[in-house]
C-alpha cells in the first residue's frame, strides 16, 4: 500500500474517539526527520524519548517509529521536486500522529510551505503552542517567569490559505481590474479607492466555521486550566480588518456565550455587574455611562444602544453570574493584535489563553518564545479531530544545519506535548524535569549559554543537551 516505506511490524495505530486518542502500550508514530537543522535535533529528542518512555514505564510501554520523508530527505528518496510524497501523507493519515523536525520553505517563488500544507491536507486547525518559562533559563526579559500563555493559533486560513497571484499575472491583472471597475465602486463604504495596477493580491479568507472551531478547543483547554489560568483572549486587528479579523472577535464571542454561557463571562459583561455589586441601586444610564468610554458624547442612537447592551447583561445572567459568581468563570477578553505584543512584556501575568487567527498566531508565537529563552524552548502542535502533528516553533536554522549544536529544547518539548496528549503524564514529567534540571545546572546549548550569567563558556553540543537531560530523570 505505500511505495517506498515499511510500516513496523510491530506496534498499534493510534485511533480517535470524538476528537480524542486511543493510545496502545506499543503505538506506532510517523516521524519527519526535518531538513536543515533536523539532523541534528530529531535523532537528539528521539533519544529523549526513548529514554523517557523507558524510564516510566519500563517494558510495558514504547513508541515504536516509523521514519517517514519530507523536504530534502524525500527528494532524495522519491526523486527531483517530491517534497511530499503521497506514501507520507498516507502514513500520517493511517497512523493518526506525527511528530516532524523542520521544513524549508524559499521566500517568494519555489515551493509553498510544507508544514503549511500538512496541517491544511489533514484539517489540523488548532496550532497550540505554549510558552512557559523553565527556572534558570535565560531571557532577555526581566521577568520571564511571570510569561505562561498558551498561543491557539488558526492553522488553515488567513492568508496561510495560499490564495495570492503575482504582479503582473494576467489573472492577477483580471483580479485587480474586476475590483478597480466593478467591485470596489459597487460597495459605497470603500469610496473611491483603487488598487494600483503593479500589485500583487493576496486573500485573506477568515470563516466563521474556522474562528468557532479554533475558539471551542481553546474554552475546552482554558475549562482544565486552574482557576486562575481560566482566560481566552480573541487576538485580533479588527480596528484596520473588520470583515475578517474584527469578525473574528464576534464570532469567538458568540461561539463562547452560547456554546459554554455557563462557564464563562466576557470581559464587559463583568464591568456590567461588578458596577452592579459595587452599586446594588445603579441606574442602567450609569451602569452604561462606567462601560463606555465618551459615553456623554455619544449620539441619542448610541447611547440606547448601550444602555441596552447593559439591561440584557443584567436581565440574563444576573441570577447565575452576578454577586462574584462570574470570577469563578472562564474570563473572555480580546486584545488588539498590537497592543497584545506589548501586553506580553508589560503585562505577562494577566494572560493564558491566546486565541489567534493564522498569521497574528505566527508572529505572537515567535516573540512569546524569545520572552521564555528564545526559540529553542518554543513547542508546538497542530491539532485536528483525527490528527495531530507535533513540531517546534522554530524552523530549519540553516546556518547551523549538522553543526550538531543548535538547541533540542524545541522540538523536545513538542515530544513533551505528544505524550501528554497521549496520556503518557509519567514519561512526560520526567523529560520536562531533565531539561529544567539541565539548565539550572547551567548544561546548556550555545543559544542559552551566551545569555547566560555568568556566561557559559563552554556550551554543550545537541547531542550533549539531550543525554544531560536524561541524566538529570534521576535527580
Ligand atoms: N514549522 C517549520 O518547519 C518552520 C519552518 N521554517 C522555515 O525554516 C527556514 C529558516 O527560517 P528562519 O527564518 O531562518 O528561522 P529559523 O527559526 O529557522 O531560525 C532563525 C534563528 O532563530 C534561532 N533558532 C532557530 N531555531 C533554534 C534552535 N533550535 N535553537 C536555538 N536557536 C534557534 C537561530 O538564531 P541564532 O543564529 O541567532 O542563534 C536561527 O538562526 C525557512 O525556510 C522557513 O520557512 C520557519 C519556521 C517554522
Ligand atoms: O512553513 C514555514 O516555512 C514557516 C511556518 C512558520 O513560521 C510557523 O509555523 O511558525
Ligand atoms: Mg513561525
């Protein structure tokens, strides 16, 4: 059934029930070894594994791996421009999980992103990538350790969704000619706007089927968070783009306040009640008055408006959320997408959940694991009903490709995350130890080690790091 790949004789599939794994002692995991940097990493967190699952659960348990290609190595193996070859997709689909090192994708021309197109071909449209600092980490961050959110990234649309044509392309040229002359006057609100004629167009699709899929995982994980976790955050630009990421923010509130209105409460609807707690007897004008900014200088419309907003927070969830019973739910907020970056750094303690569109999720990602020590500390995964596919945040690193030095840590920690979202809680925990113990030991790769102070003069190679966190299971 494949072309040129041997599933292992022995071992399981991994199955799914409602959106969860089924996980035998003996499950088989498909494997991308990456290109660049991959050779270094993926046989260094292998070995991790490996170790760990022993480690916790001796002779019962193990991962028994299916090397799979991707990128480079596929090339190699099925021929000029094979980059994803069908055997590939095949296994992930047939064995459920994955697990993959780095893809190379060229900027402008050439091949479109490979780990784009896995997640997009197999629906795996939660990225969820946390960023939470290990003591003794470095960080150019002053207080690093107050960072632990979780970034819930949509990972099939936006313009990740690849629909863009080229300056000059004569479809490109039909596009733009079709909005300058018919389009773009047909819609009053867009005036006499016009798109010059040596443009490029991209299209930024944002669903509302998407955006409440994404947001219903992320209030699930928020609901197993402790108490003071429990926060979803929208993220997004809807000030500039109303249509899509400002739609964005209405439908993850919607999607929250119907779906889970008993577990959660929206960041106005608790400005509503709290001045209700401080005032028993408020009118509903001043009530109105505390949540809207300029409210005074409001038109008669907009002031009714408001003060309608207020009356139906009261009249439908005064009995269940009001008098302080909403601090026991699930906080929903949303933040524009600039300011969250900035929020991060001067705020990190007042964020958990950050629910995010494709491209905002991307950047968000990057710079929350440069806060917690940078990117080889950045796990990741990509999260369907059927599927899932675990991989660092971080990308090829070419410059440092078989130099065997760069840092493990990443894609270390998305293995982390599998066996979590295996259940395998044990052998999990004893990575996540290893690697904290390595680095408050100051058993470090390059990366960290030159933040380090004192510096570290003599940084450990990738391979290195992971047999010092497997010595350190034992601590
Ligand atoms: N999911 C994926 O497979 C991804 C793939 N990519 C692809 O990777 C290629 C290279 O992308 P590029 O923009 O250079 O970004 P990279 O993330 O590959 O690397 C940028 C820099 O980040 C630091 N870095 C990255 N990984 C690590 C690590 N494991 N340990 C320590 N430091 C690390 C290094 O900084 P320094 O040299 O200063 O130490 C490195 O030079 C591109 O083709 C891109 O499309 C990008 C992101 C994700
Ligand atoms: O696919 C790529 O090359 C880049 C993807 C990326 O930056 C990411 O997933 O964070
Ligand atoms: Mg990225």
């Amino acid at each position: 059934m494949y072309e040129r790949i041997t599933p292992p004789t022995i071992g399981e599939k991994i199955t799914f029930k409602e959106g969860e794994p089924i996980v035998p002692d003996m499950p088989i995991i498909p494997f991308i070894r990456g290109d660049g940097t991959g050779v270094d990493i993926w046989p260094a967190a292998q070995a991790v594994f490996d170790a760990a699952v022993a480690a916790a659960y001796g002779t019962q348990r193990r991962i028994v791996w299916f090397k799979v290609y991707a990128g480079d190595e596929a090339c190699e193996q099925y021929g000029q421009y094979q980059y994803l070859p069908e055997d590939t997709l095949q296994a992930i689909k047939d064995f459920g999980m994955a697990i993959k090192g780095p893809l190379t994708t060229p900027v402008g021309g050439g091949i479109r992103s490979l780990n784009v197109a896995l997640r997009q071909i197999n629906d795996l449209y939660a990225c969820v990538r946390p960023c939470k600092y290990y003591a003794g980490t470095p960080s150019p961050h002053k207080s690093p350790d107050k960072l632990d959110v979780i970034v819930y990234r949509e990972n099939t649309e936006d313009i990740y969704l690849g629909i863009e044509w080229k300056m000059g392309d004569p479809t490109c040229d039909r596009l733009i000619k079709l909005l300058n002359e018919d389009l773009i006057p047909g819609t009053p609100e867009h005036g006499k706007k016009q798109i010059r004629l040596d443009s490029g167009i991209g299209i930024k699709p944002i669903s509302k089927f998407g955006t409440q899929r994404l947001v219903r995982r992320a209030m699930k994980h928020a609901l197993r968070l402790p108490k003071d976790k429990q926060q979803v955050t929208l993220v997004h630009k809807g000030n500039i783009m109303k249509y899509t990421e400002g739609a964005f923010r209405d439908w993850g509130y919607e999607l929250a306040t119907s779906e889970f209105r008993d577990e959660c409460v929206t960041e106005r609807e608790s400005w509503v009640l709290s001045n209700k707690e401080a005032n028993p007897d408020i009118s509903i004008e001043d009530n109105a008055r505390k949540v809207e900014p300029g409210y005074d200088s409001l038109t008669a419309e907009k002031k009714a408006e408001a003060c309608q907003e207020v009356e139906d927070i009261l009249n439908s969830i005064w009995e269940t959320h009001g008098n302080g019973q909403w601090k026991d739910k699930v906080m929903v907020n949303d933040r524009i997408a600039d300011s969250i970056f900035q929020q991060i750094q001067t705020r990190p303690d007042e964020y958990s959940i950050l629910a995010t569109m494709n491209l905002n999720g991307d950047y968000l990602s990057d710079a929350a694991a440069a806060i917690v020590g940078g990117l080889g500390m950045g796990p990741g995964a990509n999260i369907g009903d059927t599927c899932a596919i675990f991989e660092a945040t971080h990308g090829t690193a070419p410059k440092h490709a078989g130099l065997d030095r760069i840092n493990p840590g990443s894609v270390i920690l998305s293995g982390v995350m599998m066996l979590e979202y295996m259940g395998w809680q044990e052998a999990a925990d004893l990575i996540k130890k290893g690697l904290g113990a390595a680095i408050s030991n100051r058993e470090v790769t390059y990366d960290l080690a030159r933040m380090m102070e004192p510096k570290v003069d003599t940084p450990l190679k990738c391979s290195e790091f992971a047999q010092a966190i497997i010595k350190h299971f034992d601590d």
